[in-house]
C-alpha cells in the first residue's frame, strides 16, 4: 500500500458530461412528446366525422388537397384528392364534409381567392332542396378558379387580346 489519494480523472469529467447531456435529451423530447399528445388531442381532424362528396371544375388554379372547404366563410371540411376526369379532361376534386351539416343537393360549389394574393379555397353555397347530398354524394352546379392573369389581361389588351381594338374603324 503506497498510499494513493484519489484524485478524479478525465474519464469521470467525462462520464459526468455524458450524464448531463443525456439527462437534458430526455427532457427535450419528454416536453416534445407533450406537445405531440396535446396537439393531437385537441386537433378538430381527429374529432369530427366527415363525408366525402365530390365536384367538378373546368379549371382548379390554385388549389390543391388540404385547402379549406367553407360555407359562408366557416370552415367545415377540405379538400382531401384531385383527379382528372378521362372523358371531359375537368378537374374532379373529393371534399371531405362535417357530417353533421346538411347541404342540400342542388348546392354549389366555387373556387374563391382569400384576397388578391391569398390562397383559394372551395366555397360552398347551400341551395334550397329538401334533400341532402349523401356520403358520395356530387356537387353538380361549379365555376371554376378566375384567374387573376387572364383578367388583367383583358383589361391591358382589350377583350379579343390586342391593343387595336379600334384600328380598322
């Protein structure tokens, strides 16, 4: 016995460091996990029972699945799936609904802008037919997206596209 103290070493600085950081990873994914479950649990997708009607455009500039169906400015669905059909070349677009909204059958169905440089969304105009569009069920009565371009467009260049409108007269 030669009498050594004990004096820490590099390893022990280094298994010290180690813990710590491994102490501080687990809480940042504990407090991650949190906010997983509390997201997850309050989101209104996991809640809400929808139905799935379908509409058609001629034209669906700027809008793409997840976009918001609305009615009268609520939110109450979004799109969900956009297609082409092969026999007409429209645009075919799957709306997932909330189930507990009866939306007569001869309703309509637009694409509107949020503002001039916003995003679109399909806005949902109820009709007056006491029956109701099913599980399945189409949206027969659309108009298609305005696009911003073609209007101004037609306003530089004139309705037929060019700028002498008035040369031959």
């Amino acid at each position: 016995m030669l009498g050594y103290s004990y004096a820490p070493c590099q390893n022990d600085l280094y298994m010290r460091h180690n813990f710590l950081e491994t102490i501080t990873g687990a809480l940042v994914l504990l407090v991650a996990g949190v906010f997983f479950a509390f997201g997850y649990q309050f989101s209104n997708s996991s809640r809400t029972e929808t139905i799935k009607v379908y509409a058609t455009f001629d034209r669906a500039d700027g809008i793409s699945a997840g976009n918001d169906v609305r009615i009268g400015g609520v939110n109450v669905g979004h799109v969900t799936h956009m297609a082409i059909d092969k026999k007409n070349f429209k645009a075919v677009l799957s709306l997932d609904i909330d189930a507990s909204l009866k939306i007569p059958v001869d309703s309509s169905a637009e694409i509107s802008s949020e503002s001039l440089l916003g995003g679109k969304y399909i806005n949902i105009s109820p009709g007056g037919d006491e029956q109701t569009l099913a599980n399945g069920g189409v949206i027969t009565l659309t108009q298609s997206s305005v696009s911003f371009e073609s209007l101004l467009s037609k306003y530089i260049f004139g309705q037929n596209g060019s700028k002498d409108n008035n040369k031959d007269k």
